[in-house]
C-alpha cells in the first residue's frame, strides 16, 4: 500500500469537508474567520484524518462515513496547537515556517480563533444527522477534555524533568496526543459500524499508536531539551526500541480485522517510523 | 410566581448537576480541575439554566428534562467569562468580588481551564443518551461559535464607538450574549419534546429577551464608559425603554403557551428589569 498516497487522498478528502464546513474567510467578523483558517491550511500532514477514515475501513465501511470525524479530530488537533502557541503557553513565533496565529493575528484573537476551532469541531459532527452521533461525540469531548488532551497539555506546561520517569512522560504523551489519536480511529469505526468489541481494540491500538507517535516526535527532537522526553530517560536507541515495542502491540490488537484494515497498519508504521 | 425561589431551586439543581459532572478537584492534574471549579462554584445569578429549566415546562415537560443543557450554557457561560477576563482580552483581575482565573492560577493554566469548561459542556450533553441530544449539541455549537457567541466577543474588543449605530451594538448583544440565552431556552424546550413551531417561537422569544438583559447591562454600566452600550445612543430612558419593547414583544412570541410558560415570562421580565 502507498501510504504516502492514501495520506494524500485523506488531506484533500478533509480539507474540501472543512474548506465547506466552515465560515467563508470573508464572513464577518472576517479577521476572526481568517485566524480560524491561518493554521489550518495548508495544516500538516493530516494524520488524523487518515486514521479516522482508515478506522471507518477497517470495520468495512466506506471512508468518507468518516467525514465528520475527520473534521472535528483536524479541528480539535488545530485549536490545540493555536492555543499551545500563546505566549502564556510555549510562546512559538513559527509553525510549519509561518507565523503563529497570535503573531499574525494577535494574541486575543488567536485565543478565540482556538475557541472557535474547538466549537465547531463538534458543530460538525451535531450536523452528521447521524444515530452514532452522540456516541461520537462523547468520545472527542473525553478526549479533547482535562482528563486527557487539556490535562495533558497542563501537566507538560509545568513539567518537571527531574522529577519525571518513563511513566510519567508517557502519561503526558498518552493524554497529550494518544487520547486524540485513538478518538480519531475508534470514532471512524463507530460512523463506520464497528461492533463494541472492534471498537475496542481499535483504541487499545491508537493509544499504543498515538505514544509511540509522540516517542517518534521524542526521538526526532532529540537534542533540543524537551523537558518532557523520553530520550532524556532511555536515550535514543531505547526511545526508539519503545516506539517499536508499541507498535508490535498495537498492530497485534487487530491483527483479526483482515486486509480491511491495511490502511490502519501502513498509517501505524507511517506514524512511528516517519522521519519529520 | 416567586422568581428568586425559581432562580435558587434552578441554581441548586444545577450545582449538583456540575458538581457530579466534573472531575473531583483532587482529581489530577489536580490544579487544572480546581481551576475550572474557580469561577463556576459559586457562580452567578444562573439565569441561563434558570431559562432552559423553565423552556422544557413551557411545552410541558419537567423541569428536570432540561439538566444536560441546563449544565451545559452554565459551562459554556463560565468558560467565555474566564478567557473574556485574561490580560489579552478584558484584562480584569476581579470578578464577582473574587480574583479571575488567571490571577488565581496563572494565564496558561486559564487557556486551559476554559478550554475544558467548552469541551465539557459537549461531555455532557453527549451523555444524555437522549434521541433529541444531536439536535440540541448543534444548537449549542452554534450559539457559542464565530458566528454568535465568540464572533461578539471578537467585535466586542475592538469595538469602535464612533463609527458605532444602535444597530451595531445590538449585533454585539444579540451574538455575545442573547445566543447562549436562546440556546438555553430552545435546548430546555427541545429536550422537553417541544415541536418546531414552539422551538422557533422560543428561539425568537430568547434572543429578544438576550439583547433586552444585556441592554439592562448597559444601562446598570452607565457611567462605566463602555464602547459598546446603547446608553451612548439613546441614552439612559431611552436604552430602558428599548428593553422594554424587545421584552414585550418577546412575552407576545410566547402568549399562546399559556400557564405552563409562567416561570419563562417571569424569568424574562426579571432578566431585564432587575437592579443588578
């Protein structure tokens, strides 16, 4: 499989679904609608997307039954990082070689640009007129709450590397990233029809898949003194070992579900093995 | 009716509501979950769930009925309070005679917290379990996103008062403030199993009451100086009698509901004649 190629189809496959979705950039209050989009296209690489449509394949559905997810894990991805950029927060002046929102845009704009983000991610899926919906739903708030993305992020803020140990980095990257990373799988299948034991191991496999995603990102940024790593506790090589370990995992969790869910596993190794 | 009794019976019962919602404040991170009890507990006035309470008795359901959005416009209220005060925005360091969130526990643990109170209020809405929920979470989305609620608080910050007509100000009214009030009531009425007739009479009958409570704001404000208030345009007497028109013509939408919309009118007639 051609996971480059399948990366590809979901970024324009989301991107129409969000371009439509939300308000022109030219609807009053226009500076507000501009921020909204700033970082969001181009965006990144659309990984959650992809594993969102993946999941909807997986349990032998049509990808495009997760459009609405799609779009609200983008959404939620989107805000997080519009907000994590504030000075109050990591204070970044760049990302993906453009200005934060906040510098292009101003600081309390780019605060509501982020709460804006977050609620239209579930103004999309309220829109899915769908019975699985609110199952859905209850999903991402989990997700993207303080027990897990928020609180994630709160425990990151405040860090403290001496402190920490292997547990507690993966706590954080679990809740920062992982939790996120699993709604976006485990919410395609549920548009997709998947059964509550498929759906099960389809989170187990995105937990697994989200922290070896993050250790991935640990791994890449060696050297540049993130607090929260874990190669400042197990080093490169064995950040990288831990990586693997969980991916083996993960991909064992569904090993049942057949060629169905190839996609899953290519965006898996994609995930975990990419080199940016 | 006594509306004060209305108002403490509606306050109590969604206190409870969010108290066993939320994570428990000792709950970790713990500081993040005490930050979001901050501002929410205890509270304000509780108008909004006071009006979705009295929404589903206005087509004849119990009061009870109305819980999940009752708790959810509370969250979504409490949430636009504590980032409209962060030092990017309004800049206060008071409200309600305590600090705000970010002089209690930091800007970035602020972002946060009202990032979790938005993402929590579609928690638990999404946990109603409840046929109609997909209809009220859309709703409630829309209310609160750049088309109504954060798009008033955009206009709000740069407000600019000369270029200012009545009409201008009451857009920042009708988006800031009477959509969370319209929400509250049509989500009430739509949980309750009101038909569309009476939702769209309701949803006519909340925003007007809105834009008339937030008028009785600025005429309590007089004096404060504000940019966007209708006193600047019509003057104390004539601001307090606009209220009054939308207020009428409101209670006219809702004539025909009878008995069981009461609390609804007495609710509304509070909401813009009260002394503070």
């Amino acid at each position: 499989m051609d996971v480059q190629g399948y990366l590809a189809e979901s970024a324009a496959r989301v991107e129409r679904f969000l371009d439509e979705s939300l308000p022109a950039v030219d609807e009053p209050p226009a500076r507000l609608h501009a921020a909204m989009r700033h970082l969001l296209f181009p965006g990144g690489k659309r990984l959650r997307p992809a594993l969102a449509f993946a999941g909807a394949e997986a349990v032998g559905a049509a990808p495009e039954r997760a459009l609405p997810i799609a779009g609200a894990v983008e959404l939620v991805h989107t805000y997080s990082l519009v907000h994590d950029d504030l000075p109050c927060m990591d204070d970044d002046d760049e990302r993906r070689g453009l200005p934060t929102v906040h510098v292009a845009f101003g600081e309390a704009t780019a605060v509501l640009a982020g709460d804006a983000l977050l609620t239209e991610a579930f103004a999309v899926l309220a829109l899915a007129d769908e019975s699985r919906v609110a199952g859905v739903i209850g999903d991402l708030a989990e997700a993207a709450g303080s027990r897990e993305l928020v609180g994630g992020q709160h425990d990151d803020l405040s860090f403290d590397s001496q402190a920490a140990t292997p547990e507690s980095v993966e706590s954080v990257h679990r809740r920062k990233s992982a939790a996120l990373i699993a709604a976006s799988v485990v919410g395609g299948a549920r548009l997709g029809g998947g059964d509550a034991e498929r759906l099960g191991r389809l989170r187990r496999f995105g937990l697994q898949v989200g922290v070896a995603f993050q250790i991935a990102d640990d791994v890449l940024d060696a050297g540049d003194d993130e607090p929260c790593s874990l190669v400042s506790h197990l080093g490169v090589e064995g950040a990288r070992r831990r990586a693997e370990d969980l991916l083996e995992s993960a991909l064992a969790e569904i090993e049942d579900l057949g060629e169905p869910a190839e996609a899953l596993r290519e965006l898996a190794r994609f995930a975990v093995r990419r080199d940016r």
